[in-house]
C-alpha cells in the first residue's frame, strides 16, 4: 500500500511539473487602450438657442423619415427596405455569424451519438492471436448511446462562444448601419429632386419672362424708342434662362435616376413621383447625454465595441490553449464476434446480455512543445485585439467630428435661409411698389416684369437654400445614429 500511495504521489507530482511547464504564457506588453469622448459642450452651447418645440425627440427614432410629413418618401423607404440588395447582403451576414455563434456554443455541451455496423474479416495466418490464425470471422455491434464531452475548466469554450456573440452583434449593428446609410441617402436624394422639380417650374416661369421682356424690347426697338443694345441683352438673358431650364431638367433627371436606383426600382419608378411637399420641422431638441450615448446610438460605433470585445474574447481563447485539456468519452451498447460458418447465430449472441459492454475513458492533452504556435497565436489575437481597439478609436472621433459637423451646418442653413426669407420679401416689396407705379403711370411694364424675375430667380435660389438645410437635418440624424439603439457602453478589457 505504501508503494501504490508512493507512485500515485510521484505521478501527481509528475503532473503537476507537466502542467506548470505547459501554462507558461507570454507577456503581451501593454494593449491598446479605448478613448475618452471628446466634449462636445461648446458646441452644444451654440446649438441650444436653436432649439424649439418640434416632433423631433431628443434622439432619432426608428423611422425617423416620417416626421416630413411626406407619404412619397414613406412609400420611397418602404420599396427600399423590402428588396434592397445590400440589405438582403448584410443580412445574410447576419445569419452566418448567428449560426456560428451557435456552433461555439455547442462546445460546451456533450456530443451524443448512436451507431451500430456488421463487419466480416479474414485474420492472417500468421497473426498474434494463434487460436484465430485464418479464420474467417464476422462481428457486429449496436451502441445505442456514446458521450464525448471536454471539460471547460479554463473557460476557452465559453469565451469562444462569446468571441461569436460579440461578431454576430457586430454584424446586426453593420446591418442597422447599412440601412441608415440606404434610407439618408434616400431622403437627400428625394429632398434634392423635389427641389429641382419645383425649380424647374421656376425656371420656365423665368424663360416665360425673359421671352415677354424680350418682346417689350423688340417692339420698343421697331418704335424706335430704344437701341438695339437692350434688345441684344434682352436675347442674352433669354438664352441663359433657357440654359438653366435645360441644366435643371438634366439635374432633375439625374436625381430621378438615383432615387430609381436607391430604392431598387428602373428609371420609370419615379417618373410620377415628387408631387408632394415636405414638412421642414422648425428645430432639434438635442440629446443631453452627448457624446456619451453616442455608445448606444451609432451602429459604426456599436460594430467597432463588439468586435473589439470578440478579439478580447479571442485573447482568453489562445491563453487557454497553452493549458491541459481534459475531457471524457464513455459508451453503453452491445458487441459480438462470430466464425463467418456461425454467422447466423450472431443476431441472438448479439442481443444476448453476456455481449453487454460499456467504457469510460477520461483523457488529458498538455501542449508541451508546438513549434511556437500557441505563442505567435496569442501574438497575433493580441494585435487583432489593439486593430480593434484603434479602429473604434479612429470611429469614435469620426461619430463626434460628424455630430459637430452637423451642428453647426444645421445652425449654419437655418441662419441663410431666415437670411434669404428676409431678402425675398424685399424682393416682393420690390415688385409691389413697381406695381404700383405702373398704375400711377410713373413707369412702364420693363420694371414690373425685371422686378418680378428677380422674385422668382430668389425663389429659385431659396429652393436650394431649403434643401441644404434638409439636407443638413438629415446629416445631425444620420450622426445621432437614425434611431439605432443596439449598442452598450461596457468596454472590453483583456485578461
């Protein structure tokens, strides 16, 4: 008994000297390390006395398009939304890294199988078994249950299976990223073709004009009350209006165009659309919680987080494998051996208890000596954990710049736009007063119809000024994410 206890003693010692020798990891060096958001509190300050009550809420909401106001740009995002290729691409990205993720977690369950087989074999002549030197023999054999299970003690299986959870999160926030992308490039596509419909019409109202001032010259030519020289630049104007008609109308068709392609439609898709107004909502209530929230709220910036907590994952994964693995088959069925001239008393022998059998084998694997392996593994999961650390960095100041950005565009539009209002009324007034001198007889028709041109070439322009602020609104509700609210603020820290 002394002797068993004394070898059992000096295999555990034996295999605890294994194990130490085995566990050995490198030291990485210091990781990479995650950025503070940067403040935004200055600009911030600036926005506030923009804010007024609208039906914006204070961070975008899912279908955020609606709040225009126009059923055209809802039924525009709704074909997008049901056959957009990248969509349908993202998705299917989607379903892969779910379907791996359930791979990694079935690790951490016992595999379980049956089978059963009949075989026949003619044994040497000259074989160690002297009794059965060639015979001729056939065997079978049923197990109805066999178990393979490893032990995660080390915690690799399970950090493998959250490595896939943090990839599979990482592609839904790419997905919601891809749709926000899908659905503002939508908005400012339509926002710009409604624009430039309205502006065309706009731009035939000012060839209209410029065709009757162009007549008034002419018949004050054959008069001979004037020269030839404002005929001359009565035809210049006349011919620049007719440009601009023709470079609105190409614009327009462009736009048309790219909305068709957007939504995954032809060219004709669009042909009867943009008959509608847009509802341009007065003001932005802005999150309190900036740059903070920005965590939770940018899909780029929630894929950049969970593929950065996958490689941290990936790290413990690789220190694992430098550890012992133990794990345990075992199996419950029946076997039978027969000489092939007794074949046919097999199946009785066979279901017979005496060919009960079972096994249990526990098993351990110490990673002794790889080639440095294991080492330029953990190496290179490490590097792959500060890639990712940097790239969510380099997302992070991106998502703050582009919130600031669009801060101050929105402010910047706004402020051009009560600008141009103010001008288009005196504009107006303009018109009016020569209006009225036309009456009073003090001036001719040439001042009513210059006058009103230059209404209608200010409406012209206010038309782009309002789009660049819708525009600019859609750009601050793409930079708050575009009501994306699958993201955390937990980071990762690697063991």
């Amino acid at each position: 008994m002394s002797g068993f206890s004394a070898h059992r003693r000096f295999m555990l010692a034996g295999l605890a000297v294994l194990v130490t020798g085995c566990a050995w990891i490198p030291d990485g060096g210091k990781r990479a390390e995650f950025l503070t958001p940067p403040s935004l509190n200055h600009q911030l300050a600036r926005a506030r006395p923009w804010e007024t009550a609208s039906s914006i809420r204070a961070w975008p909401q899912d279908h955020w398009w609606r709040q225009f106001g126009s059923i055209e740009l809802d039924r525009l995002m709704d074909l997008a939304l049901k056959d957009n290729p990248g969509l349908k691409l993202a998705a299917a990205r989607l379903r892969q890294a779910q379907a791996l993720a359930q791979v990694e977690g079935a690790r951490l369950l016992p595999f379980l199988d049956a089978s059963a087989g009949v075989g026949t074999e003619h044994l040497s002549g000259n074989g160690y078994n002297v009794a059965l030197r060639g015979a001729d023999i056939v065997s079978s054999y049923v197990t109805p249950l066999s178990l393979r299970y490893q032990f995660d003690f080390w915690g690799k299986n399970r950090a493998a299976l959250e490595a896939a959870l943090g990839e599979a999160k990482a592609e839904e926030a790419e997905q919601a990223g891809v749709k926000l992308q899908l659905t503002t490039a939508i908005a400012k596509s339509y926002f710009r073709a409604m624009a430039l419909r309205q502006q065309l019409e706009l731009a035939q109202e000012m060839v209209a004009l410029q065709r009757e001032l162009h007549q008034v010259f002419e018949t004050r030519l054959e008069l001979g009350l004037d020269s030839a020289d404002p005929l001359k630049q009565a035809n210049i104007e006349l011919e620049a209006s007719h440009k601009r008609e023709a470079l609105t109308q190409e614009q327009l068709n462009l736009q048309r165009n790219l909305l068709a392609r957007l939504t995954g439609s032809g060219p004709d898709a669009t042909e009867n659309r943009l008959i509608e107004q847009v509802n341009l909502p007065k003001g932005i209530p802005l999150p309190t919680q900036l740059p903070l929230e920005l965590l939770a709220r940018r899909p780029d910036l929630a894929a950049a987080l969970h593929r950065a907590e996958a490689a941290a994952q990936r790290i413990k994964v690789s220190k694992a494998s430098f550890l012992p693995t133990v794990d345990l088959t075992a199996f419950v069925g029946l076997n039978a051996l027969r000489m092939t001239k007794g074949a046919s008393s097999l199946a009785n022998v066979l279901f017979s208890g005496s060919s009960f059998a079972y096994g249990v084998a526990p098993g351990l694997r110490l990673p002794l000596f790889e080639g440095g392996r294991l080492r330029e593994e953990l190496s290179a999961q490490r590097a792959e954990y500060d890639a990712a650390v940097e790239l969510y960095n380099k997302t992070l100041l991106q998502a703050v710049q582009e919130v600031a950005d669009s801060l101050s565009n929105w402010q910047q539009t706004r402020a051009i736009v009560e600008a141009h209002d103010r001008l288009l009324t005196s504009q107006r007034e303009a018109f009016e007063l020569a209006r009225e001198r036309l009456r009073s007889g003090l001036d001719d028709r040439r001042a009513v119809l210059t006058h009103w041109h230059s209404v209608v070439n200010q409406e012209y322009a206010l038309k782009t000024l309002e789009t660049d602020q819708l525009i600019a609104m859609t750009d601050l509700i793409e930079s708050l994410g575009g009501g994306y609210a699958g993201g955390g603020t937990r980071l990762p820290r690697p063991e």
